[in-house]
C-alpha cells in the first residue's frame, strides 16, 4: 500500500494537520474517507473540535483494473468474481489505511464512533457491493441513491462494535455522495448571488446555485490532471514539474519542482503550465499542434513529430528527457474540453455567463494548486472575472468531516439533495457540440 503526504509531497508519510505530535486518545473520534478514482484520502476527527487532526492519502487499489470510472465499471460486470474484488481490494486498503492513521495518532479503533465515507456514484456502488451495470446503460441511473446507515463491521472496517458508517445519498447518475460533500463544505447552500463549486479529478463533478436552486453535472475527464497518462506524467511529490515558465527568445524552459529536487516527471498542474507557456510563445497553437517548423534542441522531431523538451537528460533525475509529446497535448485537450464544456452547459442552463459568477469554489488535489491564469490560457475554465475564487485541496473531505461531527449537517445535506437539479450530459447533444468546440485551444499561434 502507498501512502502520499499531500502537505509535504513525500511518500510514505502522514500529515498532521494541528501538529506534529500525536493527539491524544480521549476522543471521542471519527473517521471519514474520500474515497476517489484515483487517491483514497483518509481523515481522522476529533468530534469534539469539529476539525481534522490527521490525513492519510493512499492509492486506489482499484486502479490497477483502469484509471477510469468507466473501466471499472466494465471490470466489475466481466463476472461475479470480478466485482467482488473490486470492493474487497478497496475495503481492505481503506481498513488498513485507518489503522495506520490511528496507530500514527495513537488512538485505538475502539475511540472511533463514527465513519463517514463519500466518493463518486461509481466507487460508492463498488465499496458497497451494488452493481454499477445501470450507469452504462440508458437511462444511466444509479443502482441506489439513499443514504446509506450500517455497522462498520459489516463493511470490513474493524473498530468499536457500536461504530457505526454513514454515506450521504447519490444526487444521482456519476454526481455521488462526495459532491454531496463538496456542497457543504463550499458554502453553496447559503451563497447569495450566483456561485460554483468545480471538483476536478478524474471525475469533475459541476454544482451551480443560482435563484436558491443548485444545478449538478459530472463530466469524464480523464486521469491526465492526476499525473497519470502523459508520457512523463508523476503524482504531485517530490521531483514533479509543477510550474513551467518559457523564454520567448530562446524557448529554453524553466521550470520549478516540488522539494527543488532534480526533475522526475510532471505532475498535472506543471502539464497545464507548460501548454499555457507553449502557447503564449507560439510553439502550440490552437489547434493543438506542436510546430514542426522551429528550429530548437527543445523542439526535437522524432518520426514526424515534435516534443517540447522541458529537461534534458542529463539534468533529470531519471537519466531520460522530461518532455511533452503531441499525444500528451491530444490528450489534455481531451480533459480540458470535458471540463470546459460542462461548465458551459451547467451555466446555459441557468441563462448565466461565466462574468455574473460571484464566487467559485475550486477544489480536488489538481484543482487547489492550479495557476488560474494558465487554467484560463488553455481553455480549462472559462473566465471568472468577477467571481471570488477559493481553492481548497479536499472539499470533499472537508464536507464529510462536518458531516462525521454533525448529524444535523448530514439532515441539511439529505434536504438539499432532494431538490438538486440534475442534468445529464451522456448522449446529450449540448453538451457534445460544446465538447467538440473546446477541443480548440482559445489562443491563436
């Protein structure tokens, strides 16, 4: 099992988010657990001060069957045998991921009262053991949308025999329990003038509240923003290229990375930096494709196309050269127009622009640390000018913690989903004519 420290980007650490010494075990305490496509982020509560005291981030085990929602899902109806791993693998990594957060904060399982666990239609049906053959098929409904109230024991989860696990209801389709969290911790349902909450992972999830009425949509759009897929593509740790600045006269690159170590890959805000930079200087244009036509060692031609080369070789800390490749581009334009174009969507059905958004709640791992201006370059979000924007690194997890120390929250929560307004963008002609025009990057070369 791999554990991520998101607060320092190293391996195989927990974070501390009141401090570095252990809590101690008076409690009384909760667990939550985001449990994501790609990462499964683990938190543990003190009930009592109603905030995180220690973060677990773990890989999904999951993942070794497909990146994506839509592979896991195709996974699980193979065979029985199939589904049924999915949701023992994740079970147990989830067990042992909260008996290593509380043996890190000296806490016994039997001081956990409560779990909250949110995550997106897909990984809620598999940790569950519902089926998820619906969600492929028209009319794409998930198989269960109530909240959910059971032992944890009955889960696989080994803590206090009274522990009890909670999961807020489906609002429906892809859009799980986890933007259900997201809605809460944003502020959303107390927002005045028109406001956003955009969850971007490997799964974007879109809330709009505007005239008291919140409007919800998921888009597919793909593990590029998690570091995985791009030929040199690394998790957000040490050694990852997070930030890429180009010199115009000379196209040489420069770059910044994570603990200032020698680069090792890039990680998904480094790959939306460098194709921001490559088109203010003209090397991308917008249509997506890398000049052949310049003449630089950062624009090497191999077998009729062109990279751009973000560190040599002999300055990386794999010995290999860090670039990013023509498919690397196809590919992000893939992820970003998904965005892009359900954004649009969520906003044309409200007779909204992007300008008469007041306030946008950003969050995801990828989401939180993304340069807005080079978010803005290629396409990814439309402009925000007059909106407050927040970027926060695990809205959900948040959501969830509210909801571990407050049942009154999670009676808000089951309220406002029942009015939420769910639109559908699976074989829904706006959504794939928009698509089709945000594949174009928006500057020219």
């Amino acid at each position: 099992m791999t554990s991520l420290t998101l607060h320092s980007n190293q391996n195989d650490k927990t974070s501390n988010p009141e401090s570095e010494k252990s809590v101690d075990d008076a409690g009384p305490y909760g667990v939550s657990v985001d449990i994501g496509t790609t990462w499964v982020t683990i938190h543990v509560v003190d009930i009592c001060k109603k905030r995180a005291v220690l973060e677990k981030v773990l890989q999904n085990p999951q993942s070794v069957t497909g990146l994506d929602v839509v592979t896991r899902i195709r996974y699980a109806m193979k065979s029985e045998l199939s589904s049924h791993w999915l949701t023992s693998a994740i079970r147990e990594s989830i067990d042992a991921g909260v008996h290593e957060a509380l043996r890190d904060s000296s806490i016994s399982p039997e001081s956990v009262q409560s779990v909250v666990l949110v995550g997106n239609t897909v990984m809620h049906h598999l940790f569950f053991g519902l089926p998820v053959d619906s969600l492929v098929r028209f009319p794409y409904a998930a198989d269960a949308k109530d909240p959910i109230t059971t032992s944890a024991a009955s889960l696989g989860l080994h803590l206090g025999k009274g522990t009890m696990c909670y999961s807020p209801p489906v609002i429906d389709s892809y859009i799980g329990p986890d933007a259900v969290a997201v809605l809460l911790a944003s502020g959303l349902l107390s927002s005045g003038g028109p406001s956003m909450a955009i969850d971007v992972g490997t799964n974007t999830e879109i809330l709009l509240r505007a005239d008291r009425v919140v409007s919800a949509a998921s888009a597919a759009s793909g593990p590029a923003f998690e570091g995985m897929t791009t030929e040199c593509g690394t998790l957000g740790e040490y050694g990852a290229i997070f930030r890429v600045r180009i010199d115009p006269t000379d196209l040489r690159p420069l770059v910044q990375v994570l603990g200032e170590e020698k680069p090792s890959g890039i990680c998904g805000t480094g790959i939306v930096s460098a194709l921001a930079e490559m088109l203010r200087v003209h090397i991308l244009d917008s249509v997506g494709s890398i000049r052949r036509d310049v003449d630089s060692i950062w624009l090497p031609k191999n077998m009729g196309t062109t990279s751009y080369v973000l560190c040599q070789a002999t300055e990386s800390a794999t010995g290999q050269p860090i670039y990013v490749s023509q498919p690397d581009v196809r590919l992000v334009q893939q992820s970003k127009a998904a965005i892009s174009a359900a954004i649009n969507v969520v906003l044309e059905s409200c007779s909204l622009s992007p300008k008469e958004i007041q306030a946008v709640y950003l969050t995801g791992s990828f989401g939180s640390r993304l340069n807005l201006e080079d978010a803005y370059c290629i396409g990814l979000f439309p402009e925000f000018t007059h909106a407050r924007v927040n970027q926060v690194r695990g809205g959900a997890c948040a959501g969830a913690d509210i909801m571990v120390a407050s049942p009154a929250a999670r009676k808000k929560a089951e309220k406002a989903v029942k009015s939420v307004r769910y639109l559908e963008l699976v074989d829904n002609p706006e959504f794939e004519s928009a698509n089709a025009k945000a594949q174009m990057f928006p500057h020219e070369s």
